[in-house]
C-alpha cells in the first residue's frame, strides 16, 4: 500500500453544474487524494456543443443574431469558469497536490474519454445523475459510456438521497 501512495498519480475529476459531480470531488478529495503526497489532480469541465438551433438556412432551426449567440457562448464560458472556481476552492486546503483545471467543448462523454486518455489518467472521477431507466435511454449515461471506453479505473460517487446523517 506504501508503493500506491508513494507513486505520483494523475487523477481526473469531470465537473458540471450538478451537485452530483461536486460531491464526487468532495469524496474523492476526502477519500482519494492523500495529504502530501505527489497527485495532480485535472479537473475537466465539457461545454456541451451548442443545440442544432444555429442552423443557417432555416430548415426547421431557429435563425439568431451573431449577438445572440455571442451572448449565449459568453454565458456558457461564464458557467463554466464559475464551475471550476467552485471546484478549485474546494481543493484549496490539500497540500503538494498540484491541481489543474481544463475547460473543453463537445460531448462529454468523448472529451472526457479523450481527455482521460491524452492526460494518461491513473483514475477518472464522476458524479452520478441517478437518472431512471427511461431518462437513461433517452440522454445517456456518461458516465457508462467513460465505464465502456477508459483505460483506467473508474469511480462513480454517487450522492447520498439524504445528506442530513452523512459525514
């Protein structure tokens, strides 16, 4: 067990909105990630692709201005830089844990996948949506999909239905 602490491993967090994938960090900084030890710990934020609505010849989408859009990829790279301040303070009180944050674009099932794979992750850290059967279907599971498609070991959190007798 001394070798596993010892080794400087690169563990990867995906990060959203949800409080699924922040109480994932939180776990995992308390349950994962030894004090002095010589992690880096890569908190990935994936900005879904923008909806199909910026179709230019109007066959069914919607026609926007280049204001509007630009206000709305404004509004997605605000929420993201939000997401990763709140992540990045949450890791502020871990010692000799380099932390690095990494906002990328597209579906997050793949950057993640990628991301995993280019960083050379030991380990890949997700929150769980507890979504039902049938939403499921419909919207996928990333986190099944990153199960499925990484190389290295993954750990979904899942956030307990009640938080009021968790430690």
């Amino acid at each position: 067990m001394a070798d596993v602490a010892a080794k400087e491993r690169k563990i990867l967090v995906a990060v959203d909105e949800g409080d699924e994938s922040m109480h994932a960090l939180s776990w995992c900084l308390k349950n994962v990630i030894s004090q002095n030890s010589k992690d880096t710990l890569a908190l990935l934020y994936v900005k879904p692709p923008r909806a199909v609505y910026t179709a230019i010849d109007g066959t069914g989408g919607y026609l926007f201005s280049s204001d509007i859009l630009a206000a709305m990829d404004k509004y997605g790279n605000d929420v993201a830089e939000c997401v990763v301040d709140k992540a990045k303070k949450m890791c502020k009180d871990i010692h000799d844990v380099k932390v690095e944050t990494r906002i990328d674009n597209g579906d997050p099932r793949d950057v993640i996948c990628q991301m995993t794979q280019n960083l050379g992750a030991d380990l890949l850290v997700m929150g769980s949506h507890g979504y039902g059967p049938i939403k499921r279907a419909f919207l996928g599971s990333v986190s099944n999909h990153c199960v499925q498609n990484v190389q290295c070991p993954v750990l979904i959190v899942k956030k307990p239905k009640s938080t009021a007798t968790n430690n």
